[in-house]
C-alpha cells in the first residue's frame, strides 16, 4: 500500500491527539483524519537518540521497515507517527519490523474503538 508523508508541524500535533501505542523499540501514535485518503506516516527521532549519523540511520531503517512489512496495516484515513527510541539503531530488523507492525494493528483497532463509542454517544444524544 502506498502512503503519504506528514510534513507540517500542525500534522503532527494533531495525531499527538489520537491513540498512542508503545513498542518494545517505537511508540506510535495514530489519528483518524474522517477521509478516505492514503494514511500518511511520519517519523520523529529526537536528540536523545544519538548523533546525526545514528539518527538519520534510524530514519532509514524505520522507512524500509515500514515499506516492507508495515505499510499493509495502515489504515485509510488514518495519519501515523513514529517515535523513536534509542533502542531502535540495535535491534533485530525483523523484530523492529514486527514491533511496528504490531503497533499500527492495535493502533488501528484502539482508533475504531473510540470511533464506534463516539458514534453511540451521538446517537444516545440525539435520541433523546
């Protein structure tokens, strides 16, 4: 699946809102945008996580890992960030890989959630 990238600062305070779901080597956070676009992935990888060098390596390897294994469970409509963890640069690519898999599944199902209870609360709402 084909996804989009988060650019703006405004992106990514808005998916801070949503679900957040915390790995063994990521944290990811996910917000449903209520359209039916591409889901869009962005990744922070703050100062605590080393040097240019050691944080532009975790870059590349949280993008391949997400095009390889993790981009069949984005969500449409949904925009995900990926926060980073000193651990990330060490650990095992196929456990990376899983971890962020992992991540955006239970992210995806904790967002339908939240939607489902939101509706019920409408219609309790307006049934009144």
């Amino acid at each position: 699946m084909t996804y989009g990238i988060l650019r703006t600062r405004k992106d990514f305070l808005n998916v801070r809102r949503g679900a957040k779901i915390r790995g063994a080597y990521v944290l990811v956070e996910a917000e449903n945008r209520d359209d039916d676009g591409a889901p869009r992935l962005g990744l922070t990888v703050s100062r605590r996580n080393g040097n240019a060098v050691r944080r532009n390596r975790i870059k590349r390897r949280l993008r391949e890992a997400v095009r390889l294994r993790a981009a069949g469970d984005m969500a449409v409509g949904n925009d995900y960030v990926i926060v980073s963890t000193p651990k990330a640069l060490r650990a095992a690519f196929d456990d990376l890989c899983a971890d962020i898999s992992s991540a955006f599944v239970k992210a995806n199902k904790k967002l339908e959630r939240s939607r489902a209870s939101a509706e019920e609360d409408r219609e309790r709402r307006d049934g009144k």
